[in-house]
C-alpha cells in the first residue's frame, strides 16, 4: 500500500531541489558539512570546534514515508523521517522496524550514516543492517541509487560516513512482526561476570525480543529482557511522573505498550534529567512533563546550558563497542577510573563485518558479540584527566570501536589503523570527487580537542 502524504513523485521533487541546491555550492567551491533535517540533532555540540563551518543545506522536507508494503514486511521512507514517525506509522499494520533507536527524534538518515544500537541489535545489528536500499545525492549533485548487492562499494560505506561522502534522501529497510505490548522481566546481579554470562547466555539461547542492561551501580546489574505479547494485565506510563531507568532497580517485571517500550529511555534522555535534579521530583514532571521532558526538548536545554556555561569540555556521551572477551577488563578499568553509572549496556551482533573498518583492526577485533556500552552525561571538568581521552585510549587498547559523535583526539595515523582509508578513498573518489563533503578524518576524527588540556 501507499500512504497519503507523498508519492514517489512529489518525492523526486524534493531530491530534485537538494541536488540543485548541491550542484550550485559544488560550482561556488562552498563545503556542505551541515544538514538541517528539523530534528534535533544528536552529535554533541562541541565548543570551538570546526565540525559544521558552512550554512545547513536544507533536507526538512525529506519527512515523509512513501511507502509501507505489510505483504513482504518492506517500508520506503525519506531520510529525515523520526523513529517516532516511523514506530507511529507501522505499528499500524502490526509491524515494526527490526531495529529501532531509543530517542524519538533520531531520523532514519542520521541513525545510518552515524550509528544505531539498541536492544533489537544482539539479532539484527545496526539499524544500516536492515537497509535494503538507499538513494543518494553525491557531491556532484548526481541521483544515485544502491544496494548490497547493486554496488556494495558505496552501499556498506555509507553507514559510518557521517555525511562526507553523500547525502542520504531514501531508505528501504525491511520490518518485522510486532505485537500490541512488550513484557518485561529484569535480572539482577552483583558482579559484571554473572550479568554478561547470563546476557550472553539469553543471546544465544535467542528467545526473547529485546536484551539489554542497565549497570546502576558496580555491585548492581541489572538484565533487562523484553517479549511481544499480544495481553497484558496492566501497562506502565513513564512519559511523566515515573523514571523508566530508576523503575528498572526495584521492579522484577513490567509492561508497557510496543511504542512506549520503544522509546522508554526519551522521557529522561536516559538519565540526563539527574542534571536537573527537579526535572526528577514527581510533582514538577506531573506539571510541566510534555513541556520539558523528553529528548528533544532535553537536548536542545542541554545545548543551551553547555553554550551559557564557561565548561572547558563537553560531558563525556558516547557508545564504544568492546568485543565481548574483553568486556570484564574493559568493566574492571571503567569501575576504577571513571565512575560513572548508569551504564547502559547492549548486547549487538554484526551480521558481518563492516568494510568501513580497516582489514588489520578487524581481525583483532573480531568476536561473535560486541558489548555497546553506552556513557551518557559524564562531566568531564578535571583539570588534568580528561575522561574522553581516557576511554578513547582504553577502547583502542582493547580492540573496540568508539562511535564518533562526541569530542574525538585521533592522530590521522591512529584514526586510520581503525578506519578503512582505501574503501572510503574508494567510495569518495566515486561519490565526492570534487569534495564538495568534508573529509571524513577532517570532519569527525580529531574535532572538539581543540581547547582541551593534555592528558
Ligand atoms: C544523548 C544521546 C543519546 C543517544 N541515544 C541513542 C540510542 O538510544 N540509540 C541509538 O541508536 N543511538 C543513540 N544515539 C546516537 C544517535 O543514534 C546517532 O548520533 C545518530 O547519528 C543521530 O542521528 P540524527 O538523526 O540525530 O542525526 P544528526 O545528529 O543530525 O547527524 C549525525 C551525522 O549525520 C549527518 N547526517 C544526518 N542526516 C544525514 C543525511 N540524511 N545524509 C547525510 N548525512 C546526514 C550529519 O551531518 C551528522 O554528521 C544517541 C546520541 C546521543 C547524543
């Protein structure tokens, strides 16, 4: 079926106008490093760094679904269409996407060319993983559509460009059955070797829908395992009063609906309400809820509070993967030198490997499961320890993968033992030969170091 709103032709107008828009800023020699998609954005701001030098290029009208097929469980969208949207849209026919970012902002465009884990994502991987098929508009201002078996060149390079190599306008991504709620059970553990045996044990053994965790605490694990069911006996509502992470250490089990399952952690941006602690007593959430909580409205205050504050560097916010044997060590350093807690922790399962990472790093890094564990909000004031830095380093010791959304201190050689520079050269020299995009390294290897002291 086709839904109102936007057929492929009113779709080919849009994509005509950004590769105009594209073709005109490649003839005035103007870098196109921005995009404005009208959501919020989820790269954390970074003082003084030189991440987006040039006026957005305008993709807000990129919003709409074109098409949700429920026979063959296949759904073509625009790229700044939301998870929100998205969930909204298909849950309608009963079906969701296989993966779906917990934020409800996140756009099908950003979780692709950035990065996207939850808890669907010990069986799918990345949301990318379910993607089909993507059109493009290169840097020439050119249409291009591919797939993994079309042009593998271009298709497995575009998830990780982060927007250096082309613009993503359309996605085809495949869905799965869902169900009206999802019942939730929680385990809980005293020690990081008994909680990643039992997550381990719960992906292999491949019954449930959704494992993660949240780690409220060095002696307090908690496995959060989550079912489809058609029934439930009551539904919880953490949109206002109640905070879903904080319900998670006292609760053995909980319903909720499909959709809100799916974005449990948006209320509380995760936990960045603690830094407004008010933002967490029940009466103000029963009050000013829809007006202040929820990420978006987070995030924008958060980027408010971190531009009005004098804060050398921005909090710490950001996943790393660690191959799965390296886990305790990697929880032993984290416990003893960062101190940060809430963690949240996802199992995910690469299908296959990603040729964006380079042959040499891949094969120390291989494992059967990567753990993501997720830092959201730590402050990272100290003069002389700089806790991005400290994990940067750590994480490449161990043979993991940090996203790179936040502050990133690559040297170009170390940025490029992880990174695959032949592929991106590659897909670059096809999709972006005039460099009209930024480079990759440029744009997201070494950014916000700029005013940071040494560690
Ligand atoms: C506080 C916080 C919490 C998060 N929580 C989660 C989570 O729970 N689950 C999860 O999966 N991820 C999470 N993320 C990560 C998030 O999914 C990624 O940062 C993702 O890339 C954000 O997508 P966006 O739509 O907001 O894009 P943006 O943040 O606006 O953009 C990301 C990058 O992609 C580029 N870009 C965006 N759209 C396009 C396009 N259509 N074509 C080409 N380039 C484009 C931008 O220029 C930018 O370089 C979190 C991030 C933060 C900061």
């Amino acid at each position: 079926m086709t839904l109102a709103g936007v057929t492929q032709v009113d779709h080919e107008t849009k994509v005509r106008t950004i590769a105009a828009t594209m073709r005109e800023r490649a003839e005035r020699g103007e870098i196109v490093d921005n995009v404005d998609k009208g959501a919020v954005k989820h790269v954390v701001p970074l003082h003084g760094a030189a991440r987006y030098r040039h006026a957005p290029l305008n993709m807000r009208d990129l919003d709409e679904i074109i098409q949700i097929d429920a026979e063959r469980r296949i759904c073509v969208a625009e790229s700044a269409v939301t998870f929100s949207d998205v969930v909204e849209a298909t849950l309608a026919y009963g079906l969701l996407p296989k993966v779906v970012p917990e934020l409800k902002g996140i756009t099908l465009g950003g979780a692709v060319v950035g990065c996207s884990v939850e808890s669907m994502s010990f069986r799918y991987g990345g949301f990318h993983d379910s993607c089909l098929e993507y059109e493009l508009v290169t840097g020439t201002g050119e249409v291009v559509t591919c797939s993994r078996e079309s042009d593998p060149d271009i298709f497995e390079m575009v998830h990780g460009s982060y927007g250096t190599l082309a613009l993503l306008t359309r996605l085809t991504f495949e869905l799965i059955p869902a169900a009206p709620y999802v019942h939730l059970t929680y385990r809980t553990f005293t020690t990081a070797d008994s909680f990643h045996a039992a997550m381990r044990g719960e992906v292999a053994a491949d019954r449930v829908d959704f494992i993660d965790g949240i780690v409220h605490s060095p002696h307090r694990f908690v496995l959060c395992l989550g079912e489809l069911v058609d029934e439930a006996p009551y539904v919880s509502d953490y949109s206002r009063s109640k905070v879903y992470y904080a319900s998670t250490a006292s609760r053995e089990e909980d319903y909720l609906t499909t959709a809100d399952y799916c974005f449990r952690y948006d209320t509380d941006c995760h936990w960045l309400t603690r830094k407004v602690p008010p933002l967490q007593w029940a009466p103000v959430r029963a009050l000013a809820g829809p007006r202040l909580l929820g990420s978006t409205n987070l995030i924008r205050m958060s980027r408010l509070e971190s531009k009005v504050s004098r804060k050398k560097r921005p909090d710490v916010v950001c996943d790393v993967f660690i191959p799965s044997r390296r886990f305790q060590e990697f929880f032993d350093w984290y416990r003893d030198e960062f101190r940060f807690f809430p963690l949240w922790v996802v199992p995910y399962r690469p299908p296959r490997d990603y040729p964006w990472i380079a042959p040499d790093f891949m094969d120390s890094s291989r494992d059967d499961l990567y753990i993501d564990c997720a830092i959201y909000g730590r402050d990272n004031n100290e003069p002389d320890r700089d806790y991005a830095k400290l994990l940067e380093q750590e994480v490449y010791e161990l043979a993991g993968l940090k996203t790179l959304i936040g502050r990133n201190s690559y040297t170009p050689e170390r940025f490029w033992t992880i990174y695959n520079r032949p592929n991106w050269q590659k897909a670059k020299s096809r999709l972006d030969p005039l460099g009209v995009l930024p480079d990759l390294y440029g744009h997201v290897g070494r950014v916000g170091d700029e005013h940071s002291e040494a560690t």
